[in-house]
C-alpha cells in the first residue's frame, strides 16, 4: 500500500467535537505535525472530513 503524510496546519479551536475527534484519531496534536498513514479508503474518509485543516501529501 502506498503511504501519505498528513500535516496539521490549521488549529482545531472553535471546530466541532467531532472534527477535534478526527484529528486525535489520524495522530495529530499539534501545529505542523507530521504523521504517516496508509492510503486506505478508511484515513481517506477520515482526511475528507478535516480537510480544511491538514494538508496530505505522498510520503
């Protein structure tokens, strides 16, 4: 499976719990972290739904 990297570069204050959740699932915490993840339908759906507040790129 490829991989991508997924960067948080937006903060999650004033955002939905539901949105501050899917962020703690994919990794992220704070501003400008970088996690990698497989390119799975799964991270993707997750990715879609905070995409105003990470950016993803192939790893």
């Amino acid at each position: 499976m490829a991989k991508i990297k997924v960067t948080k570069v937006k903060s999650a204050i004033n955002r939905t719990q539901n949105q501050k959740r899917t962020l703690e699932a994919l990794g992220l915490k704070k501003m400008g972290q970088v996690v990698e993840h497989e390119n799975t339908p799964n991270i993707l759906g997750m990715i879609n739904k905070v995409s105003h507040l990470v950016s993803v790129e192939e790893a």
